[in-house]
C-alpha cells in the first residue's frame, strides 16, 4: 500500500468528518426497533391521554401580536429576583418565572448589557417556565398560566429569603407556592395544596418549559447539541428543535430531569425522587419540555399535601453544574455539558486548561501550554512517526526512477516499489498509526475549546479580544489598513491564515505525492482549511497553528537527523 494514499485519504476524511456537517444536515440512521418500541410507547400514551385526559396547560402561549420585552415586562405586577449569579422577576400572572438575565456574562464585547435569557411569554423570544397542578378530565378548578397570585409577606426572592404565592379558586382550595432561591441557579419549588372541603382531592402536579421559538444563533451541526434533553432512568436523551416540530417525543421514567440546553445556558427541571413521571418534548405553538406525575396527588377534606420542583436556569459553568449533580444527587446532571463521544479525554482536558488559565490569567496561553504538553506526551509517537516519513522521503528519486522505467507496467511498478520499501526496511502504514492514535485527543481539544463557556469573551493578545469568536480581521481590507468592513465570508483574518502557512511548510516536509492529482489536493487542502476554519473560535485556530509550529520543529529536526532533505 502506498503511504502517500494512506495520508491522503487520512487528510480528507478529517476534512469530511469536520467540516461536511457544517454545511450538510446528516440523516440519522434508522433503528427499526427503537422506532418500533417507541411506536408501541406513544400508542399507549395516546390511549392514556384520551382515556384519562391529565396534560398539563398547553393550548394558551401562542403569541397573536408580539409586543417587546419592556412592555410585556409592565403587564403584571411581579416580584424581585436576585442573587449573586441572576437578576429578575416572577410574574403573578400565572406565578411564571419569565425573567431573568446573568450577571456576569454581557450580550457582547461592546456592550455592557447582561446576558437576557428567560423572557415574558408575549414577547417574540419568550422563554419561561410554570409549574402547577392538573386533574382528570380538568374538572377541578385550578390556577391556569393567566391566575393572579398574591404575594404572602416577603416580596423579593433572594438567598435564605424565600416568597410564598397564594392562590383560592373560591371553591375551597388554596394554592401555595414557596419559591426558594440558592447563590447560584437552583430553584425549589414547594408547592402545597390546602383542601378546605369534606371530599377527597385528587391532582397532579406538573412542571413545563416553554420556548415560543428556536434560537437564531442555534449551532446547527454536530459537533455540539442545542434543543431537548433530558435524563430518564440513567439513559440521556436529545431532541433537536427541528425533530421535535415533526414528531413529539413521550418517555416514562422513575428518577431523572428534562430541559432545554443552549451552548452556554439550559433550563432544567427535576421531578420528585423515586417518583414515576411521564415527560413529553412537543411543538404546539411553542416549543415545549414538561413533566406530570403518572401517579395522583391525593389531598382529604381538612388536610394539606404538597410537592417540591428543582429548578435550574443556568450558564453551564463546569465546576458549577457538577457540584449540582453531586450535591443534588441528580443522575447524569454534568451531560448538560456536551463533552461529546470522546467525554474521558474532553472533560479530564478542560481540567487541565482552566487550572493552567487559573496560574497564567490568560486562555489563550493555557491553550498553548496544552497544546505543548499533549505534543510532549505524543513525542515517542511522533517520532516514529517522523522517522518513517523521512525514510519514506529519502526514497522519492528511487520511486521517482521506478515509476519512469515502469510506467506502462503498473504491476511491476507496484512489484518494484513493494521490493524496494522490503529492501530498505520501510512500512509505508507505520506513519499513519500514530497519527490515528491522536486522532481522539485532537477532536477531545477541539470539542472543548468549542464548548467552553469558561473560554467566552476571554482576551488573549492584540486584536483577539475574544478567544471564543473568530479572528476578526481580514486579509481582504489589509487587516484593517483599508476602511472598508467586508461581508463575513470575506473575513479570513491573520490566525487563520499562519495556519494555513504553518500546514503548507508541514506539507513540504512530507513526502510529496508522485501522482499529479494528489499533489493538487495536497497543495489546495492548506487553502481549503484555511477558508473554512476562518469563521471557527480564534482559540481554536490558535492551537492548531501553534501544534502544526511545534509539529513543524520536531519533524524538521528529526528530518535533520536522518539526513533527508527539506526543500
């Protein structure tokens, strides 16, 4: 086997695996079974809804004439949210909480505006979240997403400073919700029931997200999901927006939580413990994420019952969402988190890349020294690596020879070079296995660098001001020497382009192909990732840059060694 076809094929598989999704929507294999018992699944759900009716409100969000968020802020009267993380209200129609933006994450570089996230339900972007109680048949009157609640005592939601809602439907029930808030982003939710009459109540209690639209800036490719998820009985489950307005998905378990996940932010809810719940992920008017209790809520005459909901609105900061899910005993919390395929090489790295960005103060210099220290564990590899490579170089006239005298016989040629590498004591492969060992670390970094909440709006030196977001400059204006702001598939800035140089002096360093058409494609491929790695985060342009440089020295010395030529 040819190793220049090896590395050739190796180089375009990678470019397939990271960059066609990008552009392309990949059908998801169909797995006939699952299909077929998640048939039988929602045909007994179906049966159940219609024998039972018990589904929770979902017929009133649908948004005739939107208004802005600061009128619809001004509809309810609303108390105060606030803690050392978050800022907001709850409104008392409907007892909702839809309102609530971070503050320590701004929209924007430019501007000093937090992160808005949860919004009121008459807003084009509404985003909020009810919880309630629902019975068979709705024959109870309950409070619906329109009640007005009032405010019992205290007035403001804070830390160790709770609020209580209250709500009579006049027939001998009163609603309450005690609403507690932690430093951070958990809710609890304590809603009890008080039951003034002489029979016997039964409800269920329910909690549901509501998103009136799918976000803008949704990434739309695999390397990181946006939309549904949830845990249900230790197995995660994800849902795209798109899947979700074609078919709605129904799940039964006893422990679990469901939500709703952005790249840097999620909702979540988290049923009772040990309590067996149905939770539905549906398109009706809105996108929604609920959950109800399969199992009802039995309040007698005199009496009261109640029932707790977690909550959590939060920016998916790591150290912060794994102590929920050790703290709160919530299985499975931390895959909020998309640490992708690789999850042991991805997670155990960002570890590593914030406590170095911890010592140095900067990311873009902790991506480096990681960028170093995964060459260091590679160098053995690498080297061997290296060493076939310029043994395979020193071949090339040889081969070059060979093909001129064999050149209308592609047997013997083939016969010739196989007695060649056998002569020499060359393995053509032998430069591949190590590359393909490395494979799994170099997506781990990638998806990491990616994911990183920890890397938004971190500043690494002169015009990367944001080590999340693509180098802003562009050849196209001479990086800025020209007043002329060009469309963005024409900003292909200075990060972007040394990796391309840095790729292209690599390239040279290799055996360079015999054959004219693979010689094309190596010398566009340089070209082609450059292109399309322009609009990706500048931190991780900056780490294949500074890998392809230390890359680069290693194999030059190596090259050096054995003598071969570099030119």
């Amino acid at each position: 086997m040819d190793n220049r076809n090896v590395f050739v094929a190796i180089a375009l598989s990678l470019a397939v695996l990271l960059f066609w999704s990008a552009f392309f929507e990949t059908p998801k294999p169909v797995n006939e079974k699952r299909i077929v018992k998640e048939n039988q699944i929602q045909n007994k759900n179906k049966a159940n809804e219609e024998n039972n009716d018990i589904v929770p409100n979902i017929n009133e969000t649908k948004v005739q004439v939107p208004v802005s968020r600061k009128d619809s802020l001004k509809k309810a009267k609303r108390i105060k949210v606030e803690n050392d993380k978050i800022k907001g209200s709850i409104s008392l129609q409907g007892g909702i909480l839809d309102d609530l933006s971070f503050k320590d994450y701004k929209e924007n570089l430019e501007k000093e505006d937090n992160v808005v996230f949860l919004n009121p339900k008459e807003s084009e972007n509404g985003y909020f979240v009810e919880t309630g109680w629902t019975s068979i048949g709705n024959t109870i009157k309950v409070p619906t997403i329109n009640s007005i609640w009032s405010v019992v005592g205290n007035e403001t939601l804070s830390k160790n400073n709770p609020v209580v809602l209250e709500w009579k439907n006049d027939e001998g029930l009163i609603f309450r919700k005690k609403i507690e808030l932690d430093e951070k982003y958990l809710f609890r939710i304590n809603q009890e029931i008080e039951n003034n009459t002489n029979k016997t109540i039964e409800l269920y209690p329910y909690a549901q997200i509501t998103r009136n639209k799918k976000p803008e800036d949704v990434t739309d490719f695999y390397i990181l999901h946006e939309g549904f998820i949830g845990v249900f009985d230790e197995e995660l489950k994800e849902d795209d927006y798109d899947d979700i307005e074609d078919k709605k998905e129904t799940r039964e378990a006893n422990n679990g939580w469901l939500g709703i996940t952005d790249k840097y932010w999620m909702t979540a809810i988290v049923p009772p413990k040990d309590t067996n719940f149905k939770s539905t992920f549906l398109y009706k008017n809105a996108f929604k994420a609920n959950y109800i209790l399969n199992n009802p809520v039995n309040i007698g005459p005199s009496s009261k019952k109640e029932n707790q909901i977690r909550l959590f609105v939060a920016a998916k900061e790591v150290e912060t969402i794994d102590s929920y899910a050790e703290n709160q005993s919530i299985e499975k919390f931390d895959l909020v988190i998309d640490w992708g395929w690789f999850y042991f090489f991805t997670k155990p790295l960002f570890f590593v890349v914030d406590y170095l960005f911890k010592i140095t103060g900067n990311f873009g210099i902790a991506i480096i020294l990681i960028t170093a220290a995964i060459r260091i564990i590679f160098f053995p590899l690498a080297n061997y690596s290296f060493r076939s490579m310029a043994k395979m170089k020193a071949l090339q006239p040889e081969m070059t020879r060979l093909k001129d005298v064999h050149k209308e016989d592609k047997v013997k040629l083939q016969q010739a070079i196989m007695a060649l590498y056998k002569k020499e004591k060359v393995n053509p492969a032998s430069g591949c296995l190590p590359i393909l060992i490395q494979i799994p670390f170099f997506f781990a970094i990638y998806k990491m660098l990616f994911i990183s909440l920890e890397m938004r709006h971190q500043p690494f030196f002169g015009w990367i001001k944001d080590l999340s977001a693509q180098d802003p400059t562009s050849i196209f204006n001479l990086f800025g020497l020209i007043p002329w702001d060009p469309p963005g598939f024409l900003i292909i800035g200075i990060w972007p382009i040394l990796m391309g140089l840095t790729m292209f002096l690599q390239q040279k360093l290799n055996p360079a192909p015999t054959d004219p058409i693979q010689a094309k494609i190596f010398m566009f491929f340089p070209l082609f990732l450059t292109i399309i790695l322009a609009p990706f985060p500048s931190g991780l342009v900056v780490y294949w840059t500074v890998n392809n440089i230390l890359t680069i020295a290693q194999q030059w010395v190596i090259m050096r060694k054995t003598k071969v030529k570099t030119v």
